[in-house]
C-alpha cells in the first residue's frame, strides 16, 4: 500500500541487454518501463556486450520520460536515483551509472549505486510486501545460480550473506546452450518452458550435477549445470548419428527437471540448514513454470514458505533497483558518492556502494 511520505525512487538497471527504468513509492510499483534489445543479439545465439551497450544509450532517455509518463511524476518529484553498478557487462552497466549520475547532479538528488543480485531479492516486496529477514533467497538468472541468506537486504551488517552458488555454468546459461542444441530460439528459458509442457520429464534421466555423497561434501550448496548440458548435448547427437529422430519435448522437459529438481532440493536444504521458514526466489529464471511448482509443492510439505515474483519482475528491470534504492532511503543508509564506478565483477555481499 502507498504512503504519501515514502520515498518516491526511480531506479536504472542496464547489466545486460535489458535498458529498465522504474519508479516506486515505498512498497508499491508506479511504473517499470522497460527496453530490450533480445532480437538483436538473437542472430548471435547470445548477448554482445556492444550491441547491448550501443541500445541501452539510444532507449535511456525515451524509456526514463516512458516511466515517468506511466507514473505521473515529473523526475524532480523524485527523491532518489537507485542504479545497478554490478556486476554484470562493464559497457551496459556504464551507461546506466552514467545516466544516473547525470540525473543525480542535475536534480540534486542523492544516488545509491546497488548490487543486481540483491535486487532481484527485493523485488519481492513490490509484490508480496516486506521481506521477511531472515529468508533464504533462490537467485537463478543468466550468469548466477546463488544461495543467499538474507537478514538485511541493504546488505547491513553482512545482511547479505552466500551460501552457495554456481561452479561453472548457471542454470539460465545452460537453459540458452541446450535452447540451441534442440533448435529453439534465444533466449532459451522460456521456449523450453513452453515445449516442455508436451514432453515426458522423467523419459531421459539425465544428471543431477553435484548431488553424490562426495560432492555434497565440498559443494552441499554449490551449483553445477555444465556437465548435463554435455550430457544432453551427447544424448542428442548419438540420436542423429542413429538417424533416429530428436524427441524434443522429451529432451527439454527431461532437462529442464534436472534443473529444477537440483536448485529446489539444494534451496531447501540450505533453508532447513539455518532452520529458516521463507524461501524467496528471483532471477529471470524464477519465471520458470516447473521451478515455481516443484518449489511450491515440496517446500510446502516442509512447511517452508515460498515468495517469487509475478515473471514481469523476475527478469531484469528498473523496478527491483528502485525497490532496493527504496529500501535505502527508508532504513537511512549513506548514499553512494558522485564518482561511483560500473564494477562487472561486484561481490554480492557489496550491497551499496560507498
């Protein structure tokens, strides 16, 4: 619910291919704009941080007045500018900081410089209210597959706190290579969503990477999808060598389970760990359909709670940064300073810049 004395934040997020700006009021959701340049990089079978970069600076002024159109607030209403400084493309992410430091100087308003990953956390409570702390956050996306403890989500404190995350390949990743392998379109996630509605996930019993008894000794909360991508890639190609044909309803909904069926077990295991009740999951790859309801129904039978965000919120936007920026504002945290750097490889435990 909106509060005339919230902080009014908008928010820029420009880590990959997405140019996402977006204003909230405290807890609620006035406008999240956003500007994709997928079809371009679609030819290539991937993002080409140039061409990402070159289309975040022709969207960001038009999508900042197409936010500001939606929420009906003229930008020096605003009370503070939130932006992603990483991690993600060094050259996207300088647009964004560039942009929003333009806007920060010129209206006099403060800047937070937040991390992506912890946003994707507090997106959340644009949806489902305030984040319960402690939870267990579930961050599945392109280039991240993390366990995250989470008792601030500023990051105060060591709010922000890792458990676990991917070795290799992230689970999005390995939704876009295996995408190609069965001649779907990028991005992969959600066209092997859609065909894996008409296939059979338990026909092919591909690996569940990490999960023996000695790996779970070294990586209990750690992620690995690089070797079922190999194994589906060799699944299929001794099919061709037979002549035989592909089953790809089969193959996506035989991989997109053992995908799913790890990042929910090892959730679960890390919330049961820290004997924590709430599970929240984000990342683009939270909108999976077979992840939020294997995730539903086994957390349920533990009593675990499980918050994830409509899909509109799970991919990267502007509105998770200014619902992190938001939280800022409200908990009184220092704003970051006018010469906050774009950082690609930012920890997730640097939740604000300085």
């Amino acid at each position: 619910m909106s509060t005339p004395d919230a902080p009014l934040v908008l928010g820029i997020e420009t880590s990959c291919d997405e140019t996402g700006v977006g204003i909230v009021r405290g807890h609620t959701l006035l406008a999240d704009a956003v500007a994709s340049s997928v079809e371009e990089h679609a030819r290539f079978g991937g993002v080409v941080p140039e061409v990402a970069s070159r289309a975040h600076l022709e969207a960001m002024v038009p999508t900042i007045q197409r936010a500001c159109d939606t929420a009906g607030v003229a930008l020096s209403d605003v009370d503070a500018i939130a932006v992603t400084h990483g991690p993600g493309l060094a050259g996207a992410l300088l647009v964004g900081v560039a942009s929003a430091k333009a806007l920060a100087l010129s209206l006099g308003k403060p800047l937070y410089g937040v991390n992506h990953l912890a946003a994707h956390v507090a997106v959340d409570q644009l949806e489902h209210g305030p984040l319960p702390e402690p939870c267990l956050a579930l961050l599945v996306s392109g280039g991240h597959s993390s366990l995250l403890r989470v008792t601030d989500v500023t990051g105060h404190d060591s709010g922000v706190d890792p458990m676990g995350a991917t070795i290799d390949d992230a689970a999005g990743e390995a939704f876009d290579k295996v995408a190609r392998l069965l001649g779907l379109p990028f991005p992969g996630g959600p066209h092997i969503d859609r065909v894996a509605r008409e296939g059979d996930q338990v026909a092919i019993d591909f690996p569940r990477g990490l999960t023996s008894r000695r790996d779970l000794e070294r990586h209990r909360f750690d992620f690995s999808f690089s070797g079922l991508k190999t194994a589906v890639a060799r699944w299929v190609e001794a099919r061709e060598r037979a002549g035989e044909p592909v089953p790809v309803a089969d193959v996506a909904a035989s991989f997109q389970e053992a995908v799913c069926d790890v990042l929910v077990r090892k959730a679960l295991d890390a919330a049961r760990s820290e004997g924590i009740e709430d599970l929240m999951i984000g990342g683009g790859v939270a909108a999976n359909s077979r992840l939020r309801a294997l995730a539903e129904e086994r957390a349920g039978r533990l009593g675990i709670r499980v918050r994830v965000p409509r899909p509109g919120l799970c991919t990267d936007n502007g509105a998770m940064v200014a619902a992190l920026g938001a939280t800022m504002v409200a908990r009184g945290r220092t704003p970051s300073s006018l010469d906050l750097p774009a950082d690609s490889s930012l920890p997730v435990t640097d939740v604000l810049a300085g």
